[in-house]
C-alpha cells in the first residue's frame, strides 16, 4: 500500500448518512412511527425521530471510519474475495480431532446436568440440527434450493402420529418407517423437478411444502385436521415413561424402583436423539467422501461438465432429495415425540426458511456450521425470552451482518484433498 | 479399417432451427479425424448429440456396430467415448485430483491410481498442481486438465472439443504437442477445432462443416492446400 495520506471525503459520508437515514425512514416509518389503536392510528413521530437520527448518526461515524486508514483496512480484512470450498491438504489433521470426543463426552453429560427446561431446549436444538443437516446435503452439497423442506419434516412427525393412531405402532417401529415414508416423498417430489434450477425449482419445492401442510390440515379424517393428533413416547425396552403406564406395560420408575420424574422422558429423549444426530453426522462424512458425494458436488458445481461425462444425473439428483427427506423425516419423529402432540401449524413456510438460514448461516455444505447455527437460532431465542418481542428484529440483523462479513457462512466448507495413495511416487 | 463411430444422415433441430443437416461422418479406429467450421456451423452441436443432448431428430449414430443415438449419456459415456466439453468445464472448486477422478465416474475407480500415475506422466504440469483448486489455475491449465479427465474413463474415442479455445498460440502448440502423443498410444481421436492450421496438420483426416452442412472431407494434408479452406478458415495464405 501507499503511504499517501488518507484524505477523508466528508461530503460523501454526509450524503451516505442521508442515504441511510432515508431508508430508515422507510423501514421503521410505518411499524415504530404508526401505533395502531384500537381502530385508530396514533402518528409517533419523536421515536421514529430518535431511530432515524440514531442510523445516521451511526452511518456517518462507519463512513467517516472507513476512509481512515484503519478503517480501510478493516474492510479489506473482512472482504474475503476468496470464495468457493475451502481445500485442505491431504493428510492435514484437523484441529477438531480433539474436539470432537469431548464434544460427544459433554453432550452425554448433559442430561444430567441440566435442568429440565435446559434439555427440552436441547432437545430442539438437535432437532434442528438434524432439520440443518438434511437440508445441508439438498442446497448445501447437492446445490438444490428447495423451499419446501419442511415438508419432509411434517411428513416424520405425522408418521409417528398417524401410524400410532391407525396401525398401533410406536416410536421405534415409526423411526425407520417415517425416514423411508419422507425418502419416497423425496423421490415423489424429485422426479418432476429434476430438470428445473435456481428459481423454478425454489417456486416448485415452496409449493410442495404447502401441498403437505394444506392436506394435513384439510383431510380431517385421517389427521383430524388443525385440532392435530396425539404422538406416542418412546418406549425403553418397552417399558413406557408415563406415569402409569398402559394395559401389560411396565412404567420405567416403576421397574427401576426410582420416583417417578417427568424429567426421564425428555432425557431418554435427548438420549436417543443424541445418537441418531452422531449416526447421521458419520454416515454425512462418508458419504461426502464417497463417489455419491463428490458427484453431489459436481452436479453443484457444473451440470453441463456432469452431462458430458455420462453422470447419471437422475440418480445423484434423486439421492440427494431422498437422504435429505429421509433425514427431515427422522427429525419430525422426534419432535412429535418430543411434544406430545402435532398439528399442521407447526410446519408452516416459516420453518423452511429457519431451516434454510441455519444451511446458509451456518456456511453451505458445512457440517459443523450448520451444527452451531442450528444451536444459535433455536436455543440462543429460547433463552433469550425477555427479548422475545425482538426475536425477529435480531434475526434480521443477524442474517444481514454474517451476509455483509462472512458470505460463506459461519464455518466455510472445508474437504481434505484426496489422499496420497500408495504407489503415488511424488 | 474398421469404422469405430459413424454419423448417418443425422440431423438436429433445436425447435425450429436446423442446426444439424443430414450429416455423415466417419471415424475409423486409431485415426485422427477432425471437424472444422466457423462459429455456429454445428460442431458442438454434433459432439454433444452423441451424448444425447441434444437428441438427433433423424439418422443414427453408429458406435461399434450399434445405434447409440437414443442411449443415455451415462450409457455412452460407459462404453468407451469420452469427451472433453467445450469451454473445459472443469470443476472450479474441486482440486486437480478430484477432477480427474469425476473422469473414472463411467467406469468406476478400479483404475484410478494407476489411470491418474499416466495423467501426471502426460501431463506433468496436473502433477505440481496436484491439490490446487482448478479454478486457480491458467487456462492452458485447465484445457489440459478437461482432457485428462475424459481419458480417465479409458476411452476408446476420445472427443475434443476446440481445446485451442482461448489459449496462447505457444500454449495451443503444446497442448496439439500432446495430442500427438496420446495418439500415438493407439487413441482414436474426433477433434473439432476453429484452429484449421493445427487441426489439420495433426489430422490423418478432417470434415469441413459449414452451416450443419458438411461441405468437404478428405485426408488432412488435402484440406490443407485445398484453396477454398485456405481462404475461409486459414488467413489465405
Ligand atoms: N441450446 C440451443 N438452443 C437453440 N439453438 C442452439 C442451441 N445450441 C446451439 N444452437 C444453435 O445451433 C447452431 C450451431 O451451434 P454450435 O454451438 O453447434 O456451433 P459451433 O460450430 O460449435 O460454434 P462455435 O465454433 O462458436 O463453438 C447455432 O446457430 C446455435 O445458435
Ligand atoms: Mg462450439
């Protein structure tokens, strides 16, 4: 860099402060500015005065800011120019190594650690971190926007529900069948879009998901429609977590001759959640070292460059869709059981778009990314509660500022090269 | 001389555009045959339909004995012809190694240690660049890289689609330099280049194609004397 001395433009900053103070009137003028009252409004200009006066303010101080030198720097330190998946050496040990156990060893911990509340917190942390990870090998790896994912989730969740009210099966019977009932609504939903991208193909799999939720809500014989259905808990060896369990079942206090804790279905729960989390984390890993996966991302990265060298683009199309589904399924089982009780409401576009924030936040095709930022946007609101009328304002900002500083998300992708086989003389 | 691939009568519409005339050609095994044309005469369009996109609307495409023409991509592409696209196509965040083993797809990766061991002796340039991003890499880089990934499937024809695009003329030199010595090997080789000059000075044979028309056709050193090609595609000189 030169050593020219910074001259700052204040005219500049002075205009962008305008520019920004605008917008913001924009923005806030109609939702702080206007109170609704009863059926009146009530204009409140000397809050949107403050808002206003605050957003320039700070727009000219960051303008100011980053024409100094510092400044320029900062910015130039956060551009990251650099896009695209992040390749490792092959052969390079990962940091995590260590981690990774005593991550597992803590996780395992939990349950008897925290409080209840804390758990059934957990709880749904995992279930979205799984909702991530289904999701993350549909748009993350495979390169597949779909808008619809919670539709796969509906689908678990229902399966538990329905297959308990009409067939009699409980939860460890509905787990492999709700996974295998999504993967075919996968394929179901594949097929058709398998010629579509980008857009089209956002619009199609948006529709798909308010296909599912429209049905579960109208078709009021078999779901019972918006009164929603009762989920069955799983049981332990048999034995059930109620209090008192059912004809010729044991209750698990009982049986172990302990109190009776609602605390103990929660952290059975968490328990079983907890491994079917590590067993889709490891079969994620192998399967993005396997050919399926790198054909994944090659279909991701040039569809055109797949045709020309014979990839069977249906399969790895139709894979992808049905080991994400298969995996938002599972998920859906385990908040059915988890409530108690489902009913369409909760599968709302809503939750696409939460679960498609945790895939992008989280940095697309990343794993452990999409683990904490599963964490970040389902337990940090939960425990933040006072701040609930702030919930989405915080979640706006945040998307805004990871998008600005860290495009590609929290943690970029990362691969190992392919290792040095033997007989690779260097 | 056995014919390894033939065009008979083929012809391609995209909607209402011809693009493809009732084209024949042939390619006999081991030969170098090359196609070429000016801008939108058709020669991507006839590589591309051996691989069914687009598909031919008549005629057939003869591949040792069989009609290919209404097979999937994956079918052709599992029997012996691999392509180097146009315009490299070559996986941007993938590393030099992964790409080259997305060429063992078709055949499955029995062969890859062995198949990417005679890519590195080819091309010894992928061997330093191993593990870089390809998308980092030169252009003469990555044409290099396109066709050492299409003959990771161990193909039997080998279909080139102007690897001369873009590069330098020393850098064309050296990638015509190394067709040479895969042709040598015993490769059969369908080059479509813009590049008549090169083109044909490697070619035993060559096609000239002119509006999905195939116009004139003889051996290489004809075509290259022959006063109409001079003039439209070699600078008349
Ligand atoms: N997907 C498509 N849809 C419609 N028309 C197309 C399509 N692809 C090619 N064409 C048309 O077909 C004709 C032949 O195109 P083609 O790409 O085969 O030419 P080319 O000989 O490879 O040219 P170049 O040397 O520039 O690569 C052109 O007129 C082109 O506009
Ligand atoms: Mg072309």
């Amino acid at each position: 860099m030169s050593q020219a001395v910074v001259s700052i433009n204040y005219k500049k900053s002075v205009i962008d402060a305008v520019i920004a103070g605008l917008l913001a009137l924009i923005v806030f003028g109609p939702i702080v500015g206007i109170v609704l009252d009863g059926y009146d409004f009530n204009a409140e200009p000397e809050r949107l005065m403050w808002i206003v006066l605050t957003v320039m303010a700070g727009r000219l101080a960051a303008s100011v800011f980053f024409q100094t030198s510092k400044g320029a720097a900062f910015l130039y330190k956060h551009s990251s120019k650099d896009e695209g998946v992040h390749v490792l050496l092959p052969g390079h040990k990962s940091k995590l190594r260590w981690i990774i156990p005593l991550t597992i060893v803590i996780a395992l911990l939990v349950p008897f650690i925290a409080s209840k509340y804390i758990l059934t917190v957990v709880i749904l942390g995992l279930i979205y971190v799984l909702l991530g990870l289904g999701l993350n090998i549909v748009v993350g790896l495979a390169g597949l926007l779909d808008l619809g994912f919670v539709g796969f989730y509906a689908i678990g969740a229902y399966g538990l529900a329905l297959g308990y009210e009409h067939l009699g099966l409980g939860f460890w019977s509905m787990l492999p069948i709700a996974a295998i009932i999504a993967a075919i609504f996968g394929a179901i939903l594949g097929f058709p879009v398998l010629r579509m991208h980008g857009d089209y193909l956002a619009i199609v799999t948006l529709g798909f998901g308010e296909i599912i939720r429209l049905v579960l809500t109208n078709w009021t014989e078999l779901t019972q429609g918006p009164n929603g259905m009762n989920a069955p808990l799983p049981t332990f060896f048999g034995m059930e977590f109620k209090r008192r369990a059912s004809e010729g079942h044991v209750p698990f206090h009982e049986f172990f001759g302990i109190p009776y804790s609602s605390a103990y279905k929660y952290i059975f729960i968490y328990l079983v959640l907890l491994l079917v989390v590590l067993g889709v984390l490891y079969v994620k890993k192998r399967l993005t070292k396997m050919p399926i996966g790198r054909a994944w991302e090659a279909l991701r990265e040039d569809e055109i460059a797949c045709r020309s060298l014979g990839l069977n683009h249906v399969l790895v199309k139709l894979s992808a869709f049905m080991i994400g589904a298969s995996t938002g399924g599972l998920a859906g089982v385990f908040f059915a059981t988890y409530q108690g009780f489902v009913n369409p409401s909760s599968f709302t576009f809503f939750e696409s778009a939460l679960i498609l924030a945790i895939v992008v936040l989280g940095g697309m095709g990343s794993t452990l990314g999409v683990v904490i930022a599963a964490f970040v946007l389902t337990v940090a609101p939960e425990l933040l509660r006072e701040f609930a009328d702030y919930r989405v304002l915080a979640f706006g900002m945040l998307m805004v500022l990871m998008m600005i500083w860290k495009p590609r998300g929290l943690v970029r992708m990362t691969r190992t090269g392919v290792e040095q086989r033997e007989g690779n003389v260097k | 001389m056995s014919s390894l691939m033939e065009f008979k009568e083929v012809d391609v519409h995209y909607g209402p555009i011809q693009a493809l005339k009732k084209v024949s050609l042939s390619v006999n095994e081991g030969e170098i045959v090359t196609l070429i044309g000016a801008n939108g005469a058709g020669k991507s369009t006839l590589l591309m339909s051996i691989f069914g996109q687009p598909r031919i609307s008549s005629g057939e495409i003869i591949y040792r004995g069989e009609d290919i023409s209404k097979k999937s991509s994956h079918y052709v592409a599992s029997h012996g012809l691999a392509q180097s696209p146009e315009g490299r196509r070559i996986f941007p965040g993938m590393t030099v190694e992964e790409n080259l083993l997305m060429g063992t797809i078709p055949i499955g990766m029995d062969h890859a240690e062995e198949d990417m061991r005679k890519m590195f002796d080819l091309f010894p340039r992928l061997e330093e660049r191993r593990n870089q991003r390809a998308s980092t890499m030169s252009g003469g880089e990555q044409q290099m890289l396109a066709i050492a990934r299409a003959l990771m499937s161990r193909p039997k024809l080998l279909l080139l689609d102007e690897p001369s695009l873009g590069l330098a003329p020393i850098i064309v030199k050296q990638i015509f330099e190394i067709l040479k010595d895969v042709a040598s090997t015993g490769m059969t080789i369908f080059l479509v280049e813009q590049n008549a000059n090169h083109a044909l000075k490697l070619a035993d044979r060559g096609y000239v194609m002119v509006n999905g028309e195939i116009r004139m056709s003889g051996t290489g050193d004809e075509l290259l004397v022959n006063p109409e090609v001079r003039e439209a595609y070699l600078g008349g000189h």
